[in-house]
C-alpha cells in the first residue's frame, strides 16, 4: 500500500480527490489531509510515501515546505511530490528541477488524469523498492562470503550480479554485462574487470576455508573467476525467490 498525503487550503477539493484516489485504487490510500505548509511538515513521517502538494496555503505556503524540507526528508522524499496548482508560476525551474519534485500539475487537470500521474509515481517506487531489496540481498551475499562493500570492485560487481539477474546473463559477461557496467561508471571495460578481480582475490584470501568449499561447491581451494562467483550469487537468489513463491 502506497500512502499520500494531501496538502491543500481547499478542503472542498483536498476531499474529493482524496475520495477518487481512495475509491479509484486499491493500492493507493491518502492517509492524510494538510491544511496549512506547517501541517505538512508535521505530518511527514515513515507511512507517508507521496506527497501532493499545493503552493499557495496560508501560515506556511507549498513553496516555503519545499524549502523547509530537511536534509533526511530530501532524501527520503526524492522526487515524491506531485506540485498540483493553481499559480502562474508553478513551471518555474526552481520548483520544477526541485529534487523532491517529480512533477508539476495545473489545478485545472481531472481527477482521472491527476490520478493517472501518481499512478505513474507509485510503479516507479515499486520498481525503486524492488530494486533496492535485490541489491540488498546481494550485498548481504557478499557480505556473507567476506567481500569489502566498500571496496571499488565490490561496488561494479553488486551491479554486474544485479544486471546478470534482471538480464538473465551470466555466461557472457565481457560482451553482454560488463559494457553495461563500463558506461554507467564511466569507466573501460578493463579497469571495471580489474577492480572487481582484486575485490575477489582479497574475498579469497578473507573467506573461511569451511564457508568458501560449501558456497561454491568446492572440492579443493582454488579461486573463483568472476563469472563463477556471478553464476553462483545469481542461482542462489533464483532458488530464494522460487522458494518464496512456493511458501506464499
């Protein structure tokens, strides 16, 4: 469930918006209406996901919200507000290039093409979540085999895993994934490769003798190339995520 908290001076409109959204969706609730910038302020917290806000409100406008927003809700809240207005001025740069912002909407718009952009919003977050979950349990297998998170070459291989599982490619990695990589970074394919090789050796050299046979089903102790420790992660997340599919 995706919560909304609706900011807006007019009750009459702030309540039949939040009476279409809530009827219109079953995966979105407005949890909440502001009246005021302050309200808005106090009713940020972990529920609220998105925000729809209006910049003309007494006591504490849209606009001076916007500014008031703290270092952590900036970042918590990046591009999680829909700007829904009446004012000339709601395309100016500064609220549309906001961080928080993700769109600018006219006052004069239907409930069904207001509800259309948050629906929009809220498959980007769902999408935004399930990729940070992905990365998370692949950060926790790293972790597990005794990988330095912060180390550069563990940093691309958490997204060559994550590009192999999203695209289904773990045996050619140098021609499918690795320039996948290279351009994000902005980096050649040989220094990404390089990097992550290091990061590999020092897992290698770190791993419990025990721990590092079982998880890669070996006999002896040799070191794992990098498409090996890649199959291995990315089969490994397949069989969790077919095991909790079963267990639903």
């Amino acid at each position: 469930m995706v919560n909304i908290l609706i900011a807006d001076d007019n009750i009459y409109y702030a309540k039949n918006l939040m009476t279409y959204i809530n009827e219109t969706s079953k995966e979105i609730r407005v949890c909440n209406i502001a009246i005021d910038g302050n309200e808005v302020l106090n009713f940020l917290n972990d529920t609220i996901d998105i925000v729809l806000l209006d910049l003309n409100m007494p006591n504490c406008s849209g606009i001076e919200v916007l500014e008031k927003l703290s270092v952590k809700q900036r970042e918590k809240y990046n591009k999680s507000f829909i700007i829904i207005s009446g004012e000339d001025f709601i395309f100016n740069d500064e609220i549309v290039n906001n961080d928080v912002v993700y769109k600018v909407l006219p006052k004069i718009l239907s409930m069904q093409e207001i509800c259309s952009e948050i629906e929009k919003l809220v498959e980007e977050k769902v999408k935004e979540k399930e990729l940070n979950s992905l990365k998370l349990r692949i950060i926790n297998e790293l972790t597990n085999l005794g990988y330095e998170i912060s180390h550069k070459g563990t940093i691309y291989l958490i997204d060559i895993i994550y590009t192999s599982y999203e695209k289904g490619i773990v045996e050619n990695l140098t021609k499918e994934i690795y320039p996948v990589i290279a351009k994000k970074y902005n980096q050649s394919i040989n220094n990404i490769k390089s990097n992550v090789i290091r990061a590999t050796e020092a897992m290698y050299y770190n791993c419990e003798e025990k721990k590092f046979k079982e998880y890669f089903r070996f006999f002896d102790i040799k070191k794992p190339t990098i498409k090996i420790v890649v199959s291995t992660i990315v089969s490994r997340l397949r069989l969790k995520e077919i095991r909790e599919k079963e267990t639903v």
